[in-house]
C-alpha cells in the first residue's frame, strides 16, 4: 500500500472545476504523463503559480466542491502524475471523488471548522493515518481532525485503485 501525506498546497477557493485542473484542450494527449505539465494550468488564485506552488506537494487542502463540471477521470490522472494522492476538501463533486478512490488516491472530506482550522495554521504537511482515519496538519500549529471512508472506498485505496482491487477479488 502507497503512503499518503506529506507537503501540501493550500487553494483558497470553493468551485475548483475539472477544467482548471486540467484544461480541456490537453485531453487529446495519449498518456497520463503527458498531462503532467499542464496540472491547474487555468486556475486563478493570488499566489498560486501551477509551475512553483505545487512542487513537492503530495496533498491539496481546498474549500466545497472540488472537482466539479465535467466528469472525466483526466481531472484526477493529471493529479495522480504530479505526485498528489489526496485531496481534503470540505466536498467534493460526486464523479470526481469516486474517480480519485478508482486511481487508489484519497479524497477526504472535513467539516468546514477543520478545513477553516488547516488554513488558519497555514498547514505545510499533512500526515495521513489511513487506518486509524485521522490527518494532523502541521504549519504554525497542529490540527488533527478524524474522517470517515466507506468499507468498499477504503479497500479501493488500501488495494492501489479499481484495478488492483480487481485483480485481487476476481
């Protein structure tokens, strides 16, 4: 099983949408990895530069909603490329975060006092205990809050994704 954790990226906004996470425009492309450079190319936050803000973060901490417009699994691929296997949002479209438990990858949803909290510590890492289902984030402070997986998403992630949980059932 993949760690998850570590340094993140705070996006202070609600509405974050598959299209600011990855342009439509590149969905030509034949591979994940081609999608790599092109991750948040469109989105629009004082501060935030896709091409210095997001090196080395494993974890995005963002407001409601991420995720949402078109349902394409492109949106969490280019993610997944870049090294980022959890996103903790207050909520989350509803195709977004089924696709990012099918790539193995973590999206947890907080109550909006424990998102508040992790931006007011202006957190710099999160630590994920998985089994125990809590995260601790750490900046000019502490927070640890507790989150809930259903038993199927959980094993989807414990597992590597829809793939590997496949060939391990059937």
């Amino acid at each position: 099983m993949k760690e998850f954790g570590g340094a993140c990226v705070l996006l202070d906004r609600s509405d974050i949408n598959t299209d600011e996470i990855i342009p439509a425009k590149y969905l030509t492309e034949n591979s994940k990895l081609a999608l790599k450079p092109y991750i948040l190319e469109d989105l629009k936050l004082n501060s935030f530069d896709p091409q210095t803000s997001l090196e080395g973060a494993k974890v995005i901490v963002t407001r409601q909603n991420f995720g949402c417009g078109s349902s394409r699994e492109h949106a969490v691929w280019v993610l997944e490329v870049n090294n980022i296997n959890v996103v903790i949002a207050e909520s989350f479209a509803r195709i977004f975060r089924q696709n990012t438990f099918n790539c193995g990858m973590l999206a947890i949803e907080l109550p909006k006092e424990d998102i508040e909290a992790i931006f007011a510590i202006e957190a710099e890492e999160i630590k994920i205990d998985l089994k125990g289902q809590k995260i601790t984030a750490l900046g000019h402070g502490e927070h640890s809050a507790s989150f809930e997986l259903n038993p199927f998403d959980r094993e989807l992630v414990m597992a590597g994704g829809w793939l590997a949980y496949a060939d391990q059932k059937y």
